[in-house]
C-alpha cells in the first residue's frame, strides 16, 4: 500500500510540475542551434534511405558529416548541402526539409491534453 501512495503522490506531484510549467521559447530555440543542426541527422537519414540507399550507406554518409560537424565546429546542413555524394541522393529542398521541427510538434497538444487530463 505505501507503494502506491508514494506513486500517487509523485504523479500528482509530476502533473502539477507540468501543468505549471513555464517553457522560455527563445532559449529553447538557442539551445537547439548549439548543436549546429546535428539534431536532425536521423531526418537525414530516414530521408538518405527512403531514396533507396542502404541504411549502412546512408548512415556512413550521415556519421561522415556528422562528426565533421561535430570536430571543426561547422553547420551540419551546410556540410550536407556541399557534399557531392549527398547531393547525388537528395535535392537542396529535400536536405532543408530534414532540418523542420515541424514534424516533432505535430502532436504536442494532443500529447499534452492526453498527459494532463483530469480522469477523477
């Protein structure tokens, strides 16, 4: 029993924290371009790989750039942009849709309603 009031406790607790929150867009922004783009290499390569490479192609092209990016402190997009077998595979436009965030916002606010609805 205390198990479980413990862990009523920490959810109600968790869900209040939530509820609460207050979210500093402009630095979340920052945050994200502190990684030069490199957040998005998976979306690089899922893009890579629908075209039809291998996953071991697309990931070596992807891991090439990335850690470039990484070591000489360089925008991940751009590395993409100007590399010739990269560019053999994928447009300009399509290297830029990689790079949305979009995608991961699609359903924030069917994912918040759902965390924090009220079930009692």
């Amino acid at each position: 029993p205390d198990s479980f009031i413990l862990t009523d406790f920490i959810l109600a607790e968790t869900t209040d924290i939530i509820k609460n929150w207050k979210v500093n867009a402009d630095r979340m922004k920052e945050n994200i371009d502190l990684t030069r783009g490199l957040i998005f290499s998976q979306s690089v390569l899922l893009a890579l790989t629908k075209k039809g490479i291998s996953r071991e192609q697309a990931f070596r092209l992807v891991q090439r750039n990335s850690l470039k990016a990484w070591k000489e402190r360089l925008d991940f997009k751009d590395l993409l942009q100007s590399d010739k077998e990269i560019r053999e595979i994928l447009t300009k436009e399509e290297i830029n849709s990689c790079f949305s965030l979009q995608p991961y916002l699609e359903k924030i606010d069917y994912i918040f309603d759902r965390v924090l609805r009220d079930e009692s």
